[in-house]
C-alpha cells in the first residue's frame, strides 16, 4: 500500500498566523483512520529559511484517491495564509516498487 506525503512550509514569522489556524484544521478535518494509519501525524524540523512540517500516511487498500482528496482538503485550508506552502506525494512501497519491475520483495 502507497504512502501519502505532505509536507508543508512556512517562514517563521507567521508562526502564530499557522498554529491556531493548524488546530482549527485537525478540529474540521481529523484523520480518518478508514483511509490508512498515521505513520508519522506530524514532524516539524526548522532552519534558517523557517518551519518545514512532515507527514505520512500508510494508505489502505483501495483508499488512495479518497486519501489525496482529504489531504489536499486539509492544505487547502492552510491556504488563505501569506507564506503557506506545500506538495503532496504518493510513494510506493519497496513491494511496490519492486513489483512494477518484475522482481519479487524479499521476504
């Protein structure tokens, strides 16, 4: 099963524009544990340029299109804010990978 991952960026001075606006976000949009399992909720690494924040989802089988679709939702509600961005991914898994080349995963 693919994994979902968004990551979203941000200068550190909005900062207290993001986190109230993040809580309100969990609050509407909570995760739905029928589309996959939190494997990372949310990561946050910072730098010199700001605030980077990571998360992944192990998407059920069938689940993927409605998982893409709650976590745009998600980024979507981010988006009124002057500095917010962000990207969703799909990954594979190495079974998946391994798959679409013809070679079976070990184990």
């Amino acid at each position: 099963m693919p994994y979902v991952v968004v990551t979203g960026w941000y200068p550190t001075d909005i900062e207290k524009e993001i986190t109230p606006k993040y809580l309100e976000m969990v609050k509407q949009y909570p995760f739905d544990r029928s589309l996959g399992k939190e494997t990372i909720p949310v990561a946050i690494s910072t730098n010199k340029k700001g605030v980077k924040a990571l998360a992944v989802m192990d998407v059920k089988e069938g689940k993927l299109q409605d998982a893409l679709n709650w976590a745009s939702k998600r980024m979507v509600f981010l988006q009124s804010i002057k500095g917010w961005e962000y990207k969703i991914r799909v990954w594979s898994t190495i079974g998946e990978a391994l798959e679409l080349t013809g070679v079976n995963s070990p184990g």
